[in-house]
C-alpha cells in the first residue's frame, strides 16, 4: 500500500499559545523553571507511518490512547538556515496530519516510547499552498465519531509556519518530501476502541481514521 | 557518495554502567528522582547520516562540540516484540557508529537541536556477528589524533544487546536496515576543530572520521 510518507517527520509540541497560557505554572517548575524558548521537536519514524485505509491499531499493554491533528507543512525542495522571509518559498504543499500516541507526562521532550507507536501517524492527501489561502485564517477541526472534539484555530500557534522553518532549519537541514506537522491543540484527545477519527482544514484537506480493538 | 544508512538510526543514551553510578544522585533530582528504568533513546535522522570521506562540519554558532563511539547493531530482518533469547537471530551484523553532538545538559531526553547536526553520525564497514565473536568480550576503542581518549567494554552496557533489542522492539518495529547504537562511554569526547577521530572494535571494525574547522 502506498504511504504518503517520503521522509523525516518532524511534530512540533507546545505551539498551542492558550496550552503555553495554562501551562504557565507547570513551566515554572523545575528543571526548567520557564517555558520552551524554543520550539520542542519530535520525530514520527518510518514504523509510525500509516494510512487511512488501515486502522490505526491500540497500543499493546496500555489502556490510554491519543490524537492530536496538525497542519502539516510539506518541504518541496533544501532547506537548510532559511530566514522566516524565505520560509515559504520551501514548502510544496500542506495536509493534515493525525499524531496517535500515549498521553504525554512530561512535556518539555515528549517520550519516544509514546510518540513512536507502530502505525500511529497519517497524513491526508496534499494541496498547494495556494490552493488554501491565508494559512492564520484556517483551523483544524476534529470530530470523534462524528461530534466535535477539538479546534486549533493556525492563528493560535505560538510559532507560526514562517518562523518555525526558520527555526527548525537552523537545527537540522529539511529535504524535500520531509513534513514539518506544526502544532496541535493543547490536551490531545482521548480515544476509545473503534473510534473513527475525522480532521478537515479549510475546504479540500481531510482526513480520517479508525482506531482498532484493545488486546484482549 | 554510497551511505552506509538505510533506515531508523536509534542510539541508546545512558547505557554505561559505570556512567549510571557516578549519576546517582544527579537521577535522584526533580523530576524524575530515579535512574531511568527503561532504554533512554534518541534518533539520528537522515540528514545526520555521513560517511568517513566527508568531513564532520563543526556546528554553527558552537564553540563546543563532541562526539562518542558505539558499537552499532544492523538489524537483518524485522524485528517486532521479540525476547532476549530470540534477539541475536534478527542481527545482520555489527559496525561502529560516530554520534557526533552539541554536549547533553538534559540526561534524560536527549536533546534534538544537539544530536540532529547536519552530517554528525557515521557507521563504518560492518561484519558478522559470528565474526566478531562474543560481544561481552569486545572493547570500544576510540582514540584522537592518535592519543587513546576513552574505551567503553561492553561488558560495562547496563542493558547488553539481546536486552536492549527485547525493551526496543517492544516500543517500535525494527525493519531491515535499521541501526540500534547501543550504548556510548560515560562523558563525550571534548572535541576540537580538525581533531581526528578514530574507533575500533574488536580485529576488524575500524571508523575514522575528521572534524572540520570552525566558522569564523
């Protein structure tokens, strides 16, 4: 079956700017003691990458399970050190793409073990930048089932897509075909066995999946 | 240029037994305040793969700048929930593996700004396993410039290799081609701009690489 998944995957966490809000205090904690200054990455690798025609299956030996959904940023070409100016002119189109993992306990570096679950990430067929206008318009929808779960508005995200290619290819270069899922709402949403999961921004992107059965 | 790389690159943090002694009581510190229990695990995606012909670019914007040396497992077959006494028959062969990084200040997760350096990770030739004999009996030899810089046995790993493939394979698949690094001496090498670096392992498995010069 044909993955739509051609190269590094990379998820920005904490880009919520209302989750940074309410996390104000647990920031302030130790070790840290301040928020993220800057953005906190992790990766999907290739055994995480699914599609929507193959349900995405609960993990073994847990009982919790989550989603998050994201723009998803597709490199069309290099992309090393680029200035937020530029940023755009790198990207070849957008999706959404469905992060499934465990719930996250500390937030600063999110758990490989949590983030790295096999079949746990899928991403929707692309369009152009062009084809979905001004991108701090749009929002992210999810419904669970068919009722509304979760919105993340791309006005809200703390960094915006100029500034975290900026950022991120000052880390590591970017190649084309490498995807760059921006930001999620703050709480990730809690699934159920057979939960059929649906996310759409703005006019033509969609995507769905259906969660599979516990272990007995 | 040929890349010894083909799939996930997942090297295996804090797996030095004489390291987790001398840290005990940095592990009992918020927020953990316990020795990590299970394989502390990082990726070194593609655009860190490198090879020994190429220069190792010093970071930018880094006057700091290390490296350690593994022994590095090549995975022949998929390799998903396996035992440890099953483990060894999923192994294609072994090689040495350069991580070349920014210095950790976070043990616990390692941190992706400083292990995702364009072009820090390299993998010499491999060979069997039967070729190198019993592992516990090997020593990681790296030395710089020629002067000998550190050695890990591996008699010293806290989680030997059929334990870490059991523990590793239970959080993701492991597909052919994939490389387990399983575990790197205490402190890394303190490097400087031009060093020459150089590991070898057992009769035959030798890695060598040259760090490049620093930006102006």
């Amino acid at each position: 079956m044909e993955k739509m998944f051609k190269g590094k995957v990379v998820c920005v966490a904490l880009n919520d700017s209302e989750q940074r809000q309410v996390m104000a205090e647990q920031f302030s904690e130790p070790p840290y003691k301040a928020p993220p200054t800057q953005p906190v990455l992790y990766f999907k690798p290739r055994n995480t990458w699914n599609n929507e025609s193959e349900a995405v299956a609960w993990p073994a030996n847990s009982d919790e399970f989550v989603v998050g959904a994201s723009l998803a940023v597709i490199i069309g070409k290099t992309c090393c050190r680029v200035t937020e100016q530029q940023a755009l002119e790198y990207v070849e189109g957008v999706a959404l793409l469905h992060d499934f993992s465990l719930p996250e306990t500390s937030y600063y570096r999110p758990d490989i073990k949590g983030k790295c679950l096999d079949g746990s990430a899928t991403l929707s067929s692309p369009v152009t930048l062009s084809d979905v206008g001004e991108l701090s318009d749009l929002v992210v929808k999810t419904t669970v089932n068919g009722q509304p779960a979760q919105q993340l508005p791309l006005s809200r995200l703390y960094w915006d897509v100029p500034a975290l290619l900026e950022r991120i290819s000052h880390i590591m270069t970017l190649e084309a075909g490498d995807i760059i899922a921006v930001g999620f709402a703050g709480e990730r949403i809690v699934l159920q066995p057979y939960d059929k999961v649906s996310s759409s921004l703005g006019q033509s992107i969609r995507l769905q999946n259906t969660v599979g059965g516990q272990y007995a």
